[in-house]
C-alpha cells in the first residue's frame, strides 16, 4: 500500500518555535493564550503543568531582543503582531542569559522588529 496521499505538505511544527503562520490560526489571543494553547509545555515548571501565570513568573520574556520581565508581558502582545516565538529551556536559558534564567525564557520577535 502507498502512504503518498497521506503526506501533509503543512510545515511540521517545532518544539522551541512558532512561526507566523502557526500563529495566524490564534491571532485574536495574546501571546501568552497562544502559548498556552500551542505549545503548554513551554509553560511548565519543575515538571508541573500549570497555566497559573504566577506559578510560571520565572521564566524570562525577551521582545526583539531585549529582556521585558516575566510572562505577564506576554498578555500585553497580540499574536497577530508577532512573526515568531522561540523558548530556551532552563539549560539554554541559562548557558545564554545567566544563572539567572532557571526557568527558561521566550523569544519574542514582533513583525516590526
């Protein structure tokens, strides 16, 4: 039997990213509702899954490269705005940003930026 027709020629989606065309089918939520939606585990800690925006403070938000503060920020970005996000876990977090980044962090870059 062939799988040909089974093949989908959609791009297969990251683990550590969400492009601009992933976010499209979210674009009415803010940053951290398409996270949330698309990529929950970017929003665990210490191996619990929690959608409790204090329970994940930690992590660190960068937007066009420059550190912002914590997830809150992420409420204040409509998905439509952005072209990609990208997570660092805690080890890449931290071996690029500081010891200060235990939690890991997001990437933001806007379509302006």
């Amino acid at each position: 039997s062939s799988t040909a027709g089974t093949t989908s020629t959609a791009p297969r989606a990251s683990a550590n990213s969400i492009q601009v065309e992933e976010l499209a089918e979210v674009s009415h939520l803010n940053a951290f509702e398409a996270i949330r939606r698309l990529r929950p585990n970017w929003l665990r800690i210490r191996g619990l899954a929690t959608f409790n925006r204090q329970e994940v403070a930690g992590i660190k938000v960068y937007i066009d490269g420059g550190l912002r503060g914590h997830v809150e920020q992420l409420e204040r970005i409509r998905a439509s705005d952005i072209q990609e996000l990208r997570y660092h876990d805690p080890r890449q977090a931290t071996t690029r940003f500081g010891t200060d980044h235990g939690d890991g962090a997001i990437l933001v870059t806007t379509k302006g930026g």
